[in-house]
C-alpha cells in the first residue's frame, strides 16, 4: 500500500511537472510573439523616419533618378538643409511657435485647473448642466464649427494676429478639464476644510493645497498641449495666414506646389520639425505616462 502512494504521488508529481513544463514552454512563445509584434511595430515607426532622413541627403535629380531606397552619393549632404531653414524662414517660424507656446500653455493650465477646482469643489443648482455644457464639445466634429469661429475671430478683428492662435489654443482644450477633474476628485476634502479653519481663502486653497497635488496631471497636460501646438496645421494656416506669423507646421507647406515639390528639401525641412518633438518624447515620455497612469488609478 504504501508503494502504491509513492507511485501515485510521483505520477501526479510528474504529470504537475509536465504541465509546468507545458505553461513554460507557452509562456516562452508568448515572449518570442510579445518581442516579434514589438518589433514589427518599431519598424513600422522607424522605417518612415530612415527613409525621410536618406531622402533628405539627397540632390533633387539623384532622387529622381535612383528613387527612394538607394543610399545618397554623399552620406553628410547637409545643402538642402541650409536651403531648407533659409528658404522655409524656419528661425521666425520657431519663434512665432514659441510664442504661441509660452503664452497659450501657461494660459490653458492656469484656467483649466480653476475650472476643474470649481466643478470638483463647489456645490450650486447648475453644476450638472456645467458638466454636460463642458461635455457636449467633445463630441461635435470641429470642422463642422469652422465657419462661425473664423466668422467670430474675424469681428473681433483678432485675423491675422498671434492673438487668434492664442484664443482658440487656450478655449478648445476640453479633455485637459476632465484630466485635472479627476485629479482633483481624488485630493481629500479634509485638506481644504483644515485650510479654511486656518483661515485661508477659496483662491489660496487653489493656490497653495489643490496646485501643488495636480503637478503631475499638470505636467502631462503641458506636454501634450506643447506638442498639439508645435504639430498644429489647421489653426495657423486659417486665422494667421500673414507670411511672418507663419509657424513650424505651416512653414513646411512653402516647399509644396501646387504641381511638384522638391521632396528631399521638404524631407530636410520635415526633419527639421519632427527633431525637436521626438527630443521632446524620449524625455518627457515619463511624465506623459506616469500622468495619464496617476489619474486613471487613483
């Protein structure tokens, strides 16, 4: 009998082995799978970006020559760089994108953070119909809104003024809101009660309790508004049509024709655009993670 326990336990032992061997053995495939699909990813990004950069190096005619894929006669070509920054005017292009940076993103969080401060903090009769006011937008195309912005931008005599990028980038911004709502939903209600016991007011609340504990909802949010106005075509090319208030995005459509384009001194020109904001992602993408993360968690 008690042979026969052995036997039966080492059977089973064995089968438990078999299928741990089993589980391991999948799990090693999923792994090599997981990297493949990794991989097939990461080229699908960087494939694009290899093939602007070698077009880049090349002359107008040797790219119409030998096409696409064939390596450039000299590796450091670097004219159509130069061509491209002095004929796009890219260094007040940079500036005008700067300034509508500064100035809008400062602008947007600043108002953003109050508005989700007073939808998560105060109780009045027309907070629901605040809610669905703030949420309605997000699901109206915006193109179909383009006639009666341009219509409202242009009586305000805002056309053709850094001001009208400023406006639309600072009120359009409806996500960023429900970003910092639920960042402020999760900072505990005592906080503001003991500050209003020290006799702190609505404003310095805001200011020295709820700011601080958002930073990392705040970091996101900058980013990602940094980002959509360095990329922004539409808006600038609309309302600030002027040849000096020209931005990075519009800059680009200088070196398209209305028949040809010169595409390796458009290539030069796009990578002149697409450094900075990858620069931008390696080094920030921790902040965008970690923030988006943060406050689907809490």
């Amino acid at each position: 009998m008690k042979w026969t326990k052995i036997i039966k336990k080492r059977k089973e032992q064995k089968k438990k082995d078999e299928i741990k061997d089993t589980f391991r053995i999948s799990s090693k495939g999923g792994k090599i799978a997981a990297y493949v699909v990794l991989m097939f990813f990461v080229l699908l990004v960087l494939v694009p970006i290899l093939i602007v950069v070698n077009v880049s190096l090349k002359s107008n005619s040797e790219y119409m020559m030998n096409g696409v894929y064939s390596l450039p006669e000299k590796l450091l070509n670097l004219e159509n760089y130069v061509t491209a920054f002095q004929d796009g005017n890219f260094g007040m292009a940079f500036l005008n994108t700067l300034f509508l940076i500064g100035v809008s993103v400062p602008v947007s969080i600043l108002t953003g953070t109050m508005v989700a401060y007073a939808l998560g903090r105060f109780e009045f009769r027309l907070r629901k119909l605040m809610f669905a006011l703030f949420l309605i937008p997000t699901f109206i195309p915006s193109m179909t809104v383009t006639i009666a912005t341009f219509t409202l931008i242009k009586t305000l005599g805002l056309f053709n003024t850094r001001l009208a990028g400023i406006l639309l980038y600072v009120g359009t911004d409806i996500v960023q809101i429900y970003i910092f709502l639920q960042y402020v939903n999760q900072i505990p209600s005592a906080l503001d009660e003991s500050a209003r016991l020290d006799g702190a007011s609505r404003l310095r609340i805001y200011w020295s309790v709820i700011l601080p504990q958002m930073r990392p909802a705040i970091a996101t949010c900058a980013i990602l508004k940094v980002i959509n106005i360095y990329n922004d075509f539409f808006t600038p090319y609309l309302y600030m049509p002027k040849s000096d208030l020209r931005t990075v995005a519009t800059a680009l459509n200088t070196f398209a024709g209305d028949r040809m384009a010169n595409w390796p001194l458009m290539s030069a020109a796009i990578v002149f655009v697409a450094i900075p904001t990858i620069v931008m992602y390696i080094f920030m993408q921790r902040f965008i993670i970690n923030g988006v993360t943060d406050g689907a968690v809490k």
